[in-house]
C-alpha cells in the first residue's frame, strides 16, 4: 500500500486552548510537513481546495509549487481541486507547470467539491455542478493529452487548435476522481479508465463500499484492465492520532475532536460519529494504538481494497505534536500495513518512468 499525507489547510484555532497560527505560520506548516513526509518515506502529498468556510487552501497550485521546491521524490497531489468551478485551460496552465517545478511528480485529483457556498463565487449554478465537472473534465484531459485541441461545450465558448503552455512533463498526467459517494463521479472516472479517490471522512464504512463496489464493476465492464484500477481512500474527519494505548489515544483527542466536531465551519460537522467513542468504534477515524490504527487500516482494505491510504493530520494542535504523530506513524503504523499494489512501480502503465526521480524509485510494500 501507498501512503499520503492531505491538507485541506484549515485555519481554526485550536479548540481546547484558543490558541491560532498566523496565515503565513500556517502555510509554513504545511510545506515542512511535506518536507517531513517525504524524509519519512511517504509517498504522496496532497493538497486540498476551499473557498468557504475556515480554510486557506484557495490556491493548491500555488503551495504545491512551492512544495515542489523543497522536495525531490515525493508525489505531489491535488486532493481535490473543484474543478466544476474552474476554468479547465487555466488549470491545465496551472498544474502542468506543477509538474514541470516538481520534474513530474504531479497527480492531479478532482471533484465538485462539498460546499455549495463556492458556485455563486464563480457564477456558477448549482444545480449544473455535475455537467460542470463533466465537461470540464473532458476539456482538461484534453488539453493535457492532446496538442492542439478543439472543444465545443455547453457552458463556454468553442475552442480552436489552442495548445496549452507549458506542457507536462509527464507522457500522461494520471487525474483521479474523488468522491464521497456520489456514482457520477465514479461513472466518470470508469469511462476513461481513471483511479477512484474516496473520501471515506465520515460516513458509515458500507456507504463508501457501495460507491467502491459500484467502481470496480463498471470499470471492468468499461473494458479496462482491472490489474491497472487504483483506489485511494481517506482517513476520516479529524484525522489521525496515536498514542501509546487506544484509551489514551481517546483520552487525549477526544476533547479536540468533539469541539471540532460540532462547529460548523470544519467539515465532518455533520458526522453521525459525535462521540469519540462512537467515531473510533464504528466510524474512519484513525485514533489509537499504533497496533490499532494498522489494524483498522487493514480492516478497511479488506472491504476496499484500496492501494493508496491517505491520512491527515490534526492540524489545530500545535506544530510539534503533528510533526510527532507524523514520524510515529511512518515509523510504527506504516511497516503494520503489509499489503501489495503496483501503484507507482514499474507495472504501473501511467506512471512515468522516463524521469530520473521516478525511475529510482521501486516500491517494494
């Protein structure tokens, strides 16, 4: 199994303490937890897009530029831009100097997005936001597949022999698809043969399993090869935290993850895991033992059989303890884990070998 590291970069205070990091503080955070990450062996980085609610992730291209330049191996993703908002020829601008800046180390991850405060900011309707993210997944494609492109839609001008610039760097910029539960999302990603990205966050493990299940048949009935389907899978609202036994680890964080919990401007709000207890037991948040956490993870796989395991860390808390939970997750969760996948290894069909980085690096796990 692969592992990531996501930050949606939210900007709450801590709720125990009060205490809150300055903006620049804050984006600082996230590019040493790269940095941290990479040292520590995880394999991808990815960062979220938010335009409402406590958040300053507005710009993903812009912080994964400059994790690019602090980083040399580690796979930097997008977890998720919105791209029903967006205008495909700006991101395919954005992102494939992304990949240039990072010596093609980009994984690009889509979506709706989960507020729909974002639609009147960008005079978009709502009730399109699913044709939105069609369309302007098949222009993005495109645009990064295809030298020129014509394009005619619904919701823009036509398109004529345009070239974006820069171009890639990689042969084929592996886009993924994330999704709650939504089967559009899905259906979209099974026509074109592309990997499936659950958010897993805070819903019961069966709703997740139905949009996986529903994933892996069309993709095989879409005529792919099943040994080149990828899933990744998150790690719950509130994210991960580990402590020498499952009860301390509930002791601690219970506090934080409640008070989070119940305010409105940090997602998984409307969780039906309001107790500590409740989410640790049956929901997928990832709190305990090093021993448990693994064997949750593993639960899970069984029922997923996802390849890419990403995990978030709880980023109200002082810089020190995340960076500690980091290393002890990398260290005493990670080497629990022992599962196999071609993702990102030589038998992996999209990912590109051609680069010095990436040639380097053979999974073994």
């Amino acid at each position: 199994m692969r592992f990531q590291v996501l930050d949606i970069i939210g900007h709450q205070d801590d709720p125990i303490t009060g205490l809150q990091v300055s903006t620049a503080q804050r984006f600082e955070q996230v590019i040493q937890s790269a940095v941290r990450a990479e040292e520590l062996g995880f394999d991808s980085f990815s960062v979220g897009e938010r335009h409402a609610g406590a958040f300053i992730s507005s710009s993903p291209a812009v912080v994964l530029g400059a994790i690019a330049a602090q980083t040399q191996k580690i796979r930097l993703h997008t977890g998720v831009i919105v791209l029903s908002i967006l205008d495909p020829v700006r991101v395919a601008e954005d992102f494939a100097t992304v990949d240039q800046l990072s010596n093609g180390r980009l994984e690009l991850g889509i979506g709706k997005g989960n507020e729909a405060a974002h639609f009147p900011m960008f005079g978009k309707k709502v009730e399109d936001q699913w044709d939105l993210l069609e369309e302007n997944y098949e222009l993005l494609a495109g645009l990064f597949a295809q030298d020129p492109v014509d394009f005619t839609g619904g919701f823009r001008t036509p398109l004529e022999q345009v070239t974006t610039s820069p171009r890639p760097l990689q042969h084929k910029v592996r886009i993924w698809h994330g999704s709650a539960t939504s089967l559009r999302s899905a259906e979209l990603a099974d026509r074109h043969g592309d990997p499936l990205f659950s958010a897993n966050a805070i819903q019961p493990k069966e709703n997740y399993k139905v949009l996986i299940d529903h994933y892996k048949n069309a993709y095989e009935q879409a005529g792919h090869d099943p040994a080149h389907r990828y899933i990744g899978s998150g790690s719950g609202a509130g994210g991960v935290y580990l402590a020498d036994s499952t009860k301390a680890a509930i002791k601690e964080f219970g506090p934080v993850y409640e008070a989070l919990t119940n305010r409105r401007d940090v997602p998984g709000n409307n969780t039906p895991y309001r107790s500590i207890e409740h989410a640790v037991e049956e929901g997928p948040l990832l709190v305990g033992s090093p021993e448990f956490v693994a064997a949750k993870i593993l639960d899970y796989h069984q029922s997923f059989g996802h390849d890419l395991q990403s995990i978030s860390l709880p980023t109200t808390q002082p810089f020190e303890a995340q960076i500690q939970t980091l290393e002890r997750f990398a260290q005493e969760v990670i080497p629990r884990v022992n599962t196999q996948t071609t993702l990102w290894t030589q038998h992996d069909p999209q990912f590109n070998t051609t680069s010095e980085n990436n040639s380097e690096k053979e999974y073994a796990r």
